[in-house]
C-alpha cells in the first residue's frame, strides 16, 4: 500500500510538472498546445481580403485603375456585376463573397434613384453574414466624376439651384477626352482625387444641413479606405 501511494504520488508530481511545463511554454512562446493554437486561429482574419463591386463599365474601369495604379491587388478583389440594379449588386456581391472565402467586407458601388433610397438599401443589407458598405452615386456615377474634374465656386455652394444645375452639366469635353484613354487615366486622376474627395464631403454636410439638393454621393468613403490600403502597401514595400 505505501509503494502504491508513493507510485501515486511520483506520478502526480510528474503530471503536476507537465502542465507546469507546458503552461510555460504558452505563456513564453514556446511549444503551444493544440487547444491554444485553435484559440489563434482567428488571427488569420486580419489577412482577408476586401471584395469591391461596380455596377457598370465606367465604375469599374475607374476603380480597376485605382487599384492597379497603387499595386493593391493583393489586398483588393475586384468584380462586376451584369446588373445596374443596386440590390441585384449587393446579392452578386455577397454570393462572390462565398466563393472567394476570403472577404472581410464588401463595398457594393451602385447608383441609386435618391440619397433615401440608399439609406432603405443599406438597412435592409444591414444584417447580413459579411459586412456591407453600400457606396451610392446619385443620381449617377457621373457625379463622381463631376467632382474630380470641375472645382465648384463659392457662389455655387451657396446657391442650391446653381449647384444642381451644375453637377447635372455634361463633363468637360477635355475630361471626356482624358477617360477614353486608359493607359493615362491614372496619371489624370491622380492629381484630382483630393479634389473630388474634398467637394463630395462638403456635398455631403449640405445634406445633412437639409439643403435641398437631388445629387449626392458617399464614394469619397470608399477612397479614403483605398488610400489606407496605399499607404500600408508602400510602408511595407519599404
């Protein structure tokens, strides 16, 4: 009975010292057990992938050479949808989103009928399994564009008709010319993104001051996180 209970007793110091051991290695970086590297596995998530979408041709020929342009292929999918109706867009997207199994947001790009109509969209994707940021152009995506190319006067945002009038204007026959070409998009819009960024914020504040305006876009949103993705990429290319 006394070589049983010491046998015992070896055998618990023993055990004792194994968790001790292997509690150690944990905490200082050693061996790690397997219950601890499964409590890590949702690290990985930080590696994902964002999945952006455009609803036409021009949306996504201008997106394509942002990306390309910053060398974010790696850190952007980027696809089209065959449909311009803006929850067709969301639905393609989320089902893309499957399939890459590797998305941590989706930026769906649509044109929307009315600022409202952008708002009902977003709650009514609000729920859903990936996080969604609905990017809305209204009426159109020419209003993006408007902005990168025609720097608005004082008189004109301070006059709400004036400033309808003028984002429904055609572009420049010079910015029409510039859009065509794709090899020098990038080098056109490069210099003029800050401006677009900077005039669809103040857009913006109009609204939500109640100014009576139809035109409005959020696009400046999804820039500002591209320009995020560019700068963490250029500080790791060192």
């Amino acid at each position: 009975m006394a070589a049983e209970r010491h046998s015992f007793s070896v055998h618990g110091r023993d055990a004792t010292a194994s968790l001790l051991v292997e509690s150690r290695a944990v905490r200082y970086g050693g061996e790690r057990t397997a219950a601890s590297l499964e409590r890590r596995k949702p690290m990985r998530l930080r590696n994902r992938q964002p999945l952006l979408i455009a609803t036409d041709a021009a949306a996504k020929d201008y997106l394509q050479c942002l990306v390309d342009g910053w060398h974010l292929q790696r850190e952007v999918t980027l696809i089209s949808c065959p449909s311009k109706d803006p929850q067709a867009v969301v639905e393609h997207g989320l089902r893309a989103a499957g399939q890459e199994r590797g998305s941590q947001r989706l930026y769906a790009v649509v044109e929307c009928g009315s600022r409202q109509f952008w708002q009902q969209l977003s709650g009514q994707f609000a729920k859903a399994e990936l996080p969604v940021q609905i990017v809305a152009c209204v009426p159109t995506f020419h209003i993006w564009l408007m902005l990168h190319f025609q720097e608005l006067t004082p008189a004109i945002w301070a006059d709400a008709g004036q400033l309808a009038t003028f984002l429904d204007q055609p572009l420049p026959v010079a910015a029409t010319a510039l859009l065509q070409h794709q090899e020098s998009l990038f080098a056109a819009l490069g210099s003029r993104i800050e401006q677009a960024v900077h005039q669809a914020q103040r857009l913006s504040l109009l609204h939500q001051r109640g100014t009576p305006l139809h035109a409005w876009t959020n696009f400046q949103e999804l820039i500002q996180f591209l320009l995020k993705l560019r700068d963490k990429h250029n500080r790791l290319q060192g």
